[in-house]
C-alpha cells in the first residue's frame, strides 16, 4: 500500500516505458495513453535516452498516472535533486499532454556524442 496517496501523469519515453527494463519501477500505474510532444528532442546514448527542451517533428511518449512512492522511484532512478536541480543528471519540468499536464525528465548531461531523435521514438533496441 502506498504511503501517498497523491497522483502524478508522467509522459515516458525511454527505459520507463511498457516493456522497457525499468518499467518494474512503476508497474501498477495507471496507463492513460499515448502522446506525441513536439517541445522535447531526444538523444539516444545507447542503454538509455535523455529529452531535452526544443522543438522536434514529435517525440512519442506514453503517459501514467504514478503515486508518490512510484514518483520518489522514478526521481532516485533518474538522479533527480531537488535541492540542487542543476547538479542532477535529469530534472523535471511539466509539458502539456493530451491528458493534461504531465511531469516530463529533461537529460542536463552532454549530449555531444549522442544521436539526435527528431521524430518517434527511442527502444532499447535502438531508436525507431
């Protein structure tokens, strides 16, 4: 049972995913759908990918309702520090989706070295 029992949409686009080897992490949240966001670009950087704020021909991500605890997870996985959220390697910001806002993970790191995803999405695969 959860300790918090407040919810948070989330748009995922990488290992967080359905079917992605770190969807265990929120597995039990509600799946509200699809969406395609045209204010991120993605990289590609093998095992994972990072969103970066700009304009693309449209990233596709799914969108979940998490609580707290699966949020909390999700920040620890993503190195997210919200005391310094500079020094974080992901910090969050909230971009329109179709089901309302969601908290999307923007990659701070470098992306020199990384592939430029301009349109769908990203697999561990390999980007599609």
């Amino acid at each position: 049972m959860s300790r918090d029992s407040s919810s948070y949409r989330v748009a995922v686009y990488g290992t967080l995913k359905r079917g992605g080897s770190n969807h265990h992490l929120i597995r039990g949240a509600r799946y509200l759908g699809r969406d395609v966001l045209r204010d991120i670009r993605l990289y590609d950087f093998g095992p994972y990918p990072g969103a970066v704020p700009g304009r693309s021909f449209g990233i596709e991500v799914e969108v979940f309702e998490l609580d707290g605890d699966q949020l909390a997870l999700v920040d620890r996985l993503e190195d997210v520090d919200h005391n310094r959220p500079e020094q974080g390697l992901y910090d969050r910001r909230r971009y329109p989706t179709r089901f309302g806002e969601a908290w999307v993970y923007l990659y701070q790191g470098r992306t020199l070295g990384g592939q430029l995803i301009q349109r769908g999405r990203w697999s561990e695969r390999g980007s599609a």
